[in-house]
C-alpha cells in the first residue's frame, strides 16, 4: 500500500486501535493549522485588501485535498466561456509539475481545449496580469483558487465530492479539510460531484447539510460521464506520447509557466493517437492503475461499465512515471490474468515522455521498446511473455493500455443554470467569435 492510501486510511479511522496515536498528534497539529487558517480569513474578511484584476475573474475549488472532479469542470467551463465568445485563460499554482513545464492536470485541460492558455504561478495576481497583457485574456479561470484569497473573484465556484464531502471532519492533517466548512459561506455556486455513486438518502443528507452552511449559494449536483474507452497507440518509434495540441512552452514571469496559444483542433504531438476500443470494456478483466487522489471512485467508474477489476496499483497523485513503472505493471506475474490495463486521461497525458524500459539497474532506455508491452520487433517486453494477436501475452500479461476519459454531466438543468450564472455575472458580450474550443 502506497503511504498516501496509508494515510488515507489512517485519517479515515479505517486503520484500527494501533492508529489512534497517530491521529492524536494528527489532531495536534491540525489545531494549530486551524488557527493559522482562522487568523488568515479574518484578516482578510476584515481588510478586503484582495487585488483585483480588470478583467472579471471565476474561481474553481475545493473544501478539500485532491479529488473532487475539478478539472473536467474547469474544461466544461472554459468551453462555455468560449461559446460565449470570451478569451479565458486558466491560472494555476502548477502543483506536481516537472521543472520548466505544465503539470498532468493543465497538459488535460490543453489536449481537450487546444486554443486555451495556462499559466502556472503560485503568484496568481502576477500571472492574471501577464495574461491580460500578453495574451488578451477578458476573463479569467483560478483553478484550484477557493483559498487564494490574495486575487478577487467576481464568482466563487465550489466542488464538493460526494463520496468524501466534509474530509473526514477534519482539518489537515488530521483530516482532508483545508479550511472549516464554515468557509463555504463565501461561495458563490456549491456543485456537488460524483452524485451517481452515493445513495439517494446519504446524497440528500450532504446537500441538505451543504445548504445550511451556503445558504446564499447555487446549488448545483453533476456526475462523471465516460465520453471514450481508447487504445492508447503508439507512435512510428514504437513510443506513446500525447495526442495534445503543439503547444509553446516557456517562462514568461518569475516563477511562471505559460503554455498554449494553440491552433483550435490541433492534434498531433509526437504522432501518437487514440483509437476507440471496439466493444467496450464490459466483460472484460482489466487491472487499473492511476496516480489521483480519489482511486477508489476511478474504480467505481471502470466497474460500472461492466469491467471486472482483478486488480489495481495506486501511484501518489500527480505521479510522474518512470519506465520501470510501467515495467512492473507489465510483469507477467504482477497481476492475475487480465484483458487490459486501464487508466485515466490524467495519467495518459504524463506517460508522453517514456521511450521504453529497461531491466538493468541503471536504467537505460532500451532503443525499440514499447510501453504498450512489446516491441517493435515484435518479441515481448521485459518481464512479459511473448504477445497473442488479441494484445494479451501468454501468462495472462496485458500489452494494451486503455484509457477511460470522462466529463462533467449536470443533473437537473444544472449545465442550464451554469450557462445562466455565467451571462449575468459576465454581462459584457464580446463581438469576437467563438474559437470552437
């Protein structure tokens, strides 16, 4: 078990009696975070000195860690912004990120709306400036922003996993909460996430619970829709790299990262693609493996298309993959006998730069060696007995990589409400047309 389910686990109380130390000290420091976290909101309730940009700006958050479905809201809400014929570009602190370049999580939000701009700076009034000045921005997105209160919002938006809503009603490190759940009492709109896999009196339990602490917000329910089960292929050198747009990638403040500035529609980044997978997934035994924070609801979503899972391995989140990774999921004896491994398209975006794997302790790439399993030469990886035309090597060793790819799905007229909230807090309609995000 990897130390971040470990600690899951832990905070959830589902560890047993040797753990309760451990949450004691965990409660200790969680007081004192609390206090700090206190201190600063009243310093900024009283003050209002947060900066204000001169274009309107949406934030998206959470309550808690990791995990609540906000990047596929933030790539509905982009999209709608575009529709509406606005520039947005998405601000990010970049968390998870290799140095010089964009983390899993914007690289997702580029390969779904290629003409989008993001830009990572824990300085986010530093970054909103940047984007109104050298890339036109006229409204900007703060993902992950509920927190930054340094930067003014014209609208808060707050997603709340329905699978984990009050992070264990704890604060951290004693629990998943970032701030009190009073906190959400500066929400503009409250969206409750993953909806579809929590029963119908526990749902209403939340949203009635969600209610009272934002009496003064929209509330709103969605669920994660699969929109594709693909094949990840491979590329003319036998390598699996991105079907993102070409993008441009550079420094362009202290401490920032932008890249973007696409050509809408573009699709091409090292010639790798995806191919539907004929039938589906239903039926089939597949071994799952991710690095997010909420695996478990990523497995709720794969069992629900009528997969068997027979088994699963669980990266931190944010997880930067290394050959040999992807090596020991392709060992014949990892894993019982399966028919895929499958993924999320955040976990595919990061597999871009893995040229091959390498059984020596050095780690040199092997030149030829595909991370779909076998190589080029048709002879299997290492580690995997020799491949069967289906894609599945002899022993029970998949050599196919499938990735799920989900988007938001509002219930209730909830996407009718959004596109609503957003012409009247935007009431200013730009005359230029939409770039078909």
């Amino acid at each position: 078990m990897h130390r971040d389910s470990l600690y899951r686990r832990i905070v959830a109380g589902e560890t047993g009696a040797w753990t309760s130390p451990v949450r004691g000290l965990l409660w200790v420091v969680a007081a004192i975070y609390g206090r700090i976290v206190a201190l600063r909101n009243a310093w900024y309730d009283r003050k209002g000195t947060a900066a204000r940009l001169r274009v309107p700006v949406i934030s998206v958050g959470n309550l808690t860690v990791g995990g609540t479905g906000k990047t596929p809201f933030v790539i509905d809400l982009v999209r709608r912004l575009d529709a509406l014929g606005f520039s947005p570009v998405v601000l990010a602190r970049g968390y998870g990120a290799a140095p010089g370049k964009p983390n899993d999580e914007q690289q997702l939000i580029q390969r779904n709306c290629p003409s989008v701009v993001c830009i990572s700076d824990p300085d986010r009034r530093r970054a909103g400036e940047l984007a109104c000045r050298r890339f036109g921005a006229d409204v900007i997105v703060l993902d992950d922003g509920f927190q930054h209160r340094r930067l003014a919002r014209d609208l808060d938006i707050v997603l709340v996993d329905a699978t984990c809503p009050f992070g264990h009603g704890h604060l951290l490190p004693r629990g998943l909460l970032r701030e009190p759940v009073t906190g959400l009492r500066r929400a503009h709109m409250v969206l409750l996430t993953r909806c579809d896999q929590v029963p119908p009196n526990e749902l209403a339990r939340i949203d009635d619970r969600l209610r009272e602490l934002a009496p003064q917000a929209i509330h709103l329910r969605c669920q994660h829709r699969v929109t594709a089960i693909e094949r990840l292929a491979e590329d003319s050198r036998g390598r699996l790299s991105h079907t993102a747009g070409s993008h441009t990638a550079g420094s362009h403040a202290a401490g920032s990262h932008a890249a973007g500035s696409h050509a809408a529609g573009s699709h091409a980044a090292g010639g790798q693609s995806y191919s539907v997978l004929e039938g589906g997934l239903k039926g089939k035994r597949v071994v799952l493996f991710a690095g997010i924070a909420q695996p478990d609801s990523f497995k709720a979503t794969v069992a629900s298309l009528g997969a068997e899972v027979v088994g699963t391995h669980w990266f931190p989140d944010h997880h930067r993959y290394t050959p040999r990774n992807l090596q020991s999921l392709l060992a014949a004896d990892r894993f019982p006998a399966h028919d895929f491994l499958v993924t999320t398209e955040k976990d595919a975006v990061k597999l871009v730069e893995l040229g091959g794997f390498d059984p020596s302790p050095r780690g040199t790439p092997l030149s030829g060696t595909s991370l779909s399993g076998t190589q080029r030469s048709g002879t299997a990886a290492p580690g995997c007995p020799p491949a069967s035309p289906s894609g599945t090597a002899e022993g029970g060793c998949s050599t196919t990589i499938v990735v799920v790819r989900v988007a938001i799905d509002f219930l209730n007229d909830g996407g009718t409400m959004l596109q609503a909230i957003l012409e009247q807090r935007l009431p200013r309609r730009p005359q230029t047309a939409s770039r078909g995000l």
